[in-house]
C-alpha cells in the first residue's frame, strides 16, 4: 500500500529554511540523523529537501531507484551557473554519452602517462617543503595537486598562469555555497562569475593551442574523442568540461591528502607499516602502473582516510518521480541529499567507528563488502566519480614520496576540528614542522 507519511523532520524558518545552518553547523545531519533517523525532512537552498543516511539509502539513490533522480535539477542553482554545460548537470542519455567519451582520458593507458608529470610536480613541492620547514599543508597540497590538475587537465604548466588560475578557483569555489545568489560584482556569487569567466577564456586559449599542436595529457585526449557516432565534444563543451574536471579534481584531492598525513602522524606505527611497504620497492626512479598496484596497505590507509574524512559531505539530486523509502513518502520537486560522513560512521557495519584502523579493509575483515555502498566517498553507480583512478594514483604517488624520505610532526597551538563545506579540512590548515629522514 502507498504510503502518505512526509518524512519527519523540520522545514526551519520562513525562505531560508534550515540553509543556514546546513551550511554553518558542523554536526547538522549527524544530529538529525540522531533524532529521527535515516530519512528526515529538511529546507536547504530553496527547496524543500530530505536527507538520507545509510547504505541501503545511498543504493536506492545512486542505483536501485537512480531513475526517480536528477543531477541537473539537484545541484544547487549557484553549482550550475558557476560550472555550466557539464556532465555534473547532465541527466540520463545525454550524461552516458559525454561521460563515455571523456572517461579514456582518466583511465587505463592514459592514466600511465601521467604518472612521470604527477612524480615531477610532486618532487618540486618536497624540495620547497624542505626548504620551507614550517608550513599549512593544506594550503600547500591545494597549490600542488591544482598544479598537476592544471597541467594535466587543461594543459597549463605550473608558473604565472596556474598561480593565477587557483587564484581564480578559489574565488569561484567560495561562490558554489554562497547563501546570497545575487550576481552584484561585490558580492561572493558576483565575484565567483567574474572568476569563472576569466577561466573560461583561458581555457578557450589552451584548447585551441592544443587543437593545433596536441600534447600528452587529458585535454588533448578530450579534444580527440570521438564516440559510436563518430561525433566529438564541441568547442563550447570541451572547455566547460575542462573547468568542471579542474574543479572536481583538486579540492577533494587536497582534502585528502591532509587528513592522510594528519592521521599518519597520529598513527606513527601506521605511518611505519606503510613506510616498511614502500622498502620493498626501488628506492630511486619512476613508479609504474604496476608498483603502485602492489601497494596494499596504502590502499588500506587511504580507504580508512576516505571513510573517516569523506571530502565531500553527500550528492544532491531533484525528485522526477514521487517516491517511498522506509516507509515515508517523497513527492517529485523537492530535493534529495545523500549523506556521506554519517554512513561511514555506521556502528552497524564499521566496528569502532571513530577509530582510524585501516586493517578494518584487510582480506580477513573487508568491512565495507557487507553491505554494498557502506563506502561511498567517491559516489558510486553509475555516476561513481569520474576521477577515482586519477586522484587515486595521484593521492599514491605524493604519499608514497612522503613515506620514502621525510617525517613530519603537528605544530602544537592549532585546531584540527573538521571544518566540512566546500570539502572538508581540519580547522587550521594542519601547520607542520617537515624535515627528510
Ligand atoms: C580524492 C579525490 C576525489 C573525491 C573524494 C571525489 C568525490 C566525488 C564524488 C563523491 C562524486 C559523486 C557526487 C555525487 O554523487 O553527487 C564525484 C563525481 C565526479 N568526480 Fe570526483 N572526486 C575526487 C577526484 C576527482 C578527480 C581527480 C576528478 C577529475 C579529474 C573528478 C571528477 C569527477 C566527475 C567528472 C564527477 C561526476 C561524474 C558523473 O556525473 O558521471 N573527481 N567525485
């Protein structure tokens, strides 16, 4: 029988409904989740929304029941005006097509070229870290990994342009959460446009370069596409499928990489399994496919780093077709959120929760394998992250060159409190003191 319960829950005040706090308590769905449990009803950016926790919630969203779903309508409006004709606003056909033909440029063969610029870029910022002694990593990993996403993603080597450019995304990025959508130039939104528009054109540049002279990395793959039909990604498309993959590609990257090396330094003999790994291999030279592929416990690390420090904090879909889940009812125009951080902290399916143990992934334990979808950090269906194998392999290689030559300690007098929108990072940027082995 259908149901007629609207999910509990409170829809908060007048116009702003509860976006406010959405966007400012750290503990919001945690704490709802708590009072009513793995559906609740909420207000956020306009619309009325529900919030949903859990495994079996993530499968009903991201797969079983996808098709009652829309990315496009989803997103807050902010997302679609700052990142354009992408395949994050892409829905049903239309996505499958564009994300066939962008996906050879993230995976297999050509992921393999990239390692040599990833290596380059990476050794440059141990060398400046070095030098530098005491510093924000999280500040730092942003320049790094923008630098490797810039060079491989849109084609632009680290220097004036790529220090511009994060200049520009930084400006852009504050603008996707901005309560005020008003596009005034003084505004965040309004100053997130001018941002975007000052990379678009520099994108346009790149990719008519690169028409005339291809080179070894992602946009010139996408400039070659072709699909079934054998039809390409037009010149409007291309660069704003460009700035979505610079944009997806760095931030999240980033995030991880600093909660990766905070709980290396809280977890010293995590830090010397790992490093006692990284032994069996060459000590000098380049990685290959292969080694990376042999690194098990750091896999293990870095799945406990995206369970315990999901960087992103859920995925918002439109409703297109009224729907039920757990008894409740949804109708179709209001909005869904997925939520990442509250299902990694299931003590029904991850023993210890709040316990950083990457062990809880061995092939004894595998806790995530009881209930498909416990481990969502990078979505999953058919719109599971576009990127996973590029940031996977870049998130190895940086933390591999760390393991092999260099400690670090925390710098007392500082907060690590998760701080969760954009994507999350610990409160002060992680200031450390770094030195070789
Ligand atoms: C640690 C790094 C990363 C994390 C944690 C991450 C996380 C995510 C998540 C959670 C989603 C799904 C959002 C939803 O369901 O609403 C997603 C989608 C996506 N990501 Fe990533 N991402 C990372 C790196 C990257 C990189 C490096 C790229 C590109 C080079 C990328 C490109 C994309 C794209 C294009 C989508 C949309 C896929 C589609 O709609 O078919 N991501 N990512």
């Amino acid at each position: 029988m259908k149901s007629d319960r609207i999910p509990p829950g409170s829809f908060g005040i007048p116009v702003l409904g509860e976006t406010v706090q959405f966007v400012l308590e750290p503990n919001f769905v945690e704490k709802r989740y708590q009072k009513y449990g793995c559906i609740f009803k909420s207000h956020i950016f306009g619309r009325p929304t529900v919030i949903m926790v859990g495994p079996q919630a993530a499968e009903f969203v991201l797969s079983s029941h996808m098709d009652c779903f829309s990315w496009r309508q989803g997103w807050p409006n902010n997302f679609k005006v700052l990142l354009g004709e992408s395949l994050f606003v892409m829905d049903g056909e239309e996505h499958r097509q564009k994300r066939r033909l962008i996906m050879p440029a993230l995976h297999g063969a050509a992921l393999a070229k990239y390692i040599g610029t990833m290596e380059e870029i990476t050794r440059r910022y141990l060398q400046k870290w070095q030098e530098k002694l005491e510093f924000s990593w999280f500040d730092e990993f942003k320049q790094l990994t923008f630098d490797i996403a810039s060079e491989l993603l849109v084609g632009t080597k680290a220097g004036d342009d790529s220090a511009r450019l994060s200049r520009l995304f930084d400006t852009l990025t504050k603008g996707l959460f901005a309560v005020n959508p008003l596009p005034l130039p003084l505004t965040r939104f309004g100053k997130a446009i001018a941002a975007r528009n000052e990379i678009l054109d520099h994108i346009a540049k790149v990719v008519r370069e690169r028409q005339k002279n291809p080179a070894q990395d992602a946009l010139s793959l996408l400039i070659q596409a072709k699909d079934e039909e054998g039809k390409s990604l037009g010149q409007k498309e291309l660069i704003a499928q460009a700035l979505l993959l610079l944009f997806a590609g760095h931030e999240t990257t980033t995030s991880m990489l600093t909660w990766l090396c905070v709980e290396l330094a809280r977890h010293p003999e995590v830090m010397q399994r790992a490093r006692t790994e990284q032994m069996q291999f060459a000590p000098d030279g380049a990685f290959t496919l292969e080694q990376l592929g042999q690194m098990v416990y750091l896999d293990r690390v870095l799945l406990e780093v995206e369970r315990l420090h999901p960087s992103v904090g859920g995925g918002f879909r439109g409703v297109v077709k009224d729907f039920e889940f757990n008894g409740f009812h949804v109708p179709a125009g209001w909005q869904v959120l997925y939520a990442i951080p509250e299902t990694h902290r299931l003590s029904g399916i991850f023993s210890q929760p709040e316990r950083f143990d990457p062990d809880r992934f061995s092939p004894q334990r595998q806790e995530h394998k009881q209930h498909p979808f416990s481990l969502i950090g990078f979505g999953g269906g058919p719109r599971l992250c576009l990127g996973i194998a590029f940031a996977k392999m870049e998130m190895k290689i940086v933390a591999a060159h760390l393991l092999r030559g260099y400690q670090w300690e925390i710098l007392p007098n500082q907060s690590l409190k998760p701080v969760r929108i954009p994507t999350s990072r610990p409160q002060d940027g992680l200031r450390v003191r770094f030195q070789s082995l």
